[in-house]
C-alpha cells in the first residue's frame, strides 16, 4: 500500500519536500493525542488504570509514528 509520501513522490513533488510534509503530518496527528488524564496511582486499582491508559497514549504515539 502506497504511503502519502510515496503518492506525493509519485505525483512529482520534490522528494525533500515530500519528507516535510510527510513530517508534518505525523506531528499533527501525534498533536491530536490527548495527554493522559488519569489520576496518580494510589493503589492496586488505580495503578491498573493508570497504565492502561499509558499503553493506549503509547500505542497511538506509535501508530501516528508509523503512518
């Protein structure tokens, strides 16, 4: 499957150029991410829920990286 680098290669942009836009789309979507909001860990439960919601932050960061 054709990235949007590829395509903007494709299309005859200058490959340089296609690296920065390439770039600043994965920023804006790594942008997008919502911080974590869950409170601090106090105890099992709490720190249960605190890391889940850390591997979510963590595998949009990683699924923005890798568009």
């Amino acid at each position: 499957m054709a990235t949007n680098k590829s395509r903007l290669v494709e299309m005859g942009v200058v490959p340089e150029l296609a690296k920065e836009l390439a770039t600043m789309e994965t920023a804006t979507k790594i942008a997008s991410i919502a911080t974590v909001a869950t409170a601090d860990a106090t105890d099992a439960t709490t720190a249960a829920a605190l890391a889940n919601a850390l591997k979510a932050r963590l595998n949009a960061l990683i699924t923005a990286l890798k568009a």
